[in-house]
C-alpha cells in the first residue's frame, strides 16, 4: 500500500467516525437539568465530626543500655563490627573483613578452585592473562587482580604454565587467614 492510499484510507475513517458520532448526539438536556434541579433542592448532609485526638505518648528508646542494635545504622556496618568482635578484632581482620566486603563479586567466584581448570595464556602487548575453563565448559579471561573461586582468592601472578593465587580463608577458631593456592596449566584439552 502507498503512503498516498495509506493517507486516503485514514482520513475516510477519520470522516466516517466523525459522521457516526455526530448521529449520537442528542440536543434534549432535560435529564441533566432535572437532576441538577433536585440535588440542589436536596438539604445537604451534616459532616461527621472529627474523632477525637489521642494524646501522644512518649517513647524513648535506649538501645545502648540494653546492648541493641541500632535501627538506623546500615545493617551491612553492625554485621561487620560482629564479624570483627567475634573474630578476635585486629587490623588484619579487619582488613581482610574489608577487602570481602569491597570487592564485587565475580563469575568464577561461583566454582571450586578444584573444579576450574587453565588451558591456556593470552599475551598482548601489556599483560599476560590467564585462560580458565568452568566445570559448565564456558572460557573465561583473568588478569592479575581478578578473584576466582569460593574461598576469595585473588590472582597475584599469571605464569605461562600456572596461576599464582591468595585465598582468604576461615581456620578453626572462626578467624580469616591467608593461605597462597596455585592453578597448573591443565594437560586435558
């Protein structure tokens, strides 16, 4: 269809529109004057009165006596401080409690360091980076900095043949430690 005969056909149906609305029209406003004329006539109903107010009471709330949790302090903050407490506290608890926190998450993140395997490097003019296969089958791309596996760990170094890794575990006592991991050139293709 042209966009001549398109233009023809919409005006048509605009004009037939407009012809079958117009037959709709209807010029007696008896109806509407009449029930006009009988709700103003109608004596108005009484507003209903306001309830009566209930005097405020006071609260106070003393978390801090009663060792609470704050409610308007961020929830992430007074877990952390838990974390921190339980933990034993220290500065390097507390940094490696940060470093968790800050980091965003990444996809391989989600496997076992025991179910990734690296099948390879990728040179370009900057840097070296490593080529990790999933246990699903997918190839991913990792550079120094990136975090792979469930236990945080962070690639430190990318070597032709391995992977050269920091995980941040808990021991025993619930405290986080280091513990260096490494990712060999797999064998299988």
């Amino acid at each position: 269809m042209s966009p001549a005969s398109a233009r023809a056909t919409t005006i048509g149906l605009g004009l037939v529109c407009c012809v079958g609305l117009t037959g709709c029209t209807n010029r007696d406003m008896g109806d509407l004057q009449r029930y006009v004329t009988e709700t103003l006539a109608s004596p108005p109903k009484p507003i209903e009165q306001l309830p009566a107010l209930k005097p405020y009471e006071r609260y106070l709330y003393q978390a801090a006596e009663k060792q609470l949790r704050d409610p308007f302090a961020p929830l992430v903050e007074q877990v952390r401080k838990l974390v921190t407490s339980a933990s034993g506290g220290g500065l390097q608890q507390q940094k490696y409690n940060d470093e968790i926190a800050a980091h965003n998450q990444e996809e391989l993140e989600a496997f076992e360091l025991d179910s990734l395997r690296m099948v390879g490097t990728l040179q370009d003019p900057a840097e070296l980076w490593g080529i990790i296969k999933d246990s699903i089958g997918t190839v991913h791309r990792v550079q120094v900095g990136n975090y792979i596996g469930r236990n945080y760990g962070k690639v430190l170094d990318i070597k032709e043949d391995h992977l050269e890794l920091r995980e941040i575990t808990k021991d025993a006592d619930g405290r986080w430690e280091e513990r260096n991991a490494s990712l060999a050139l797999s064998e299988k293709p």
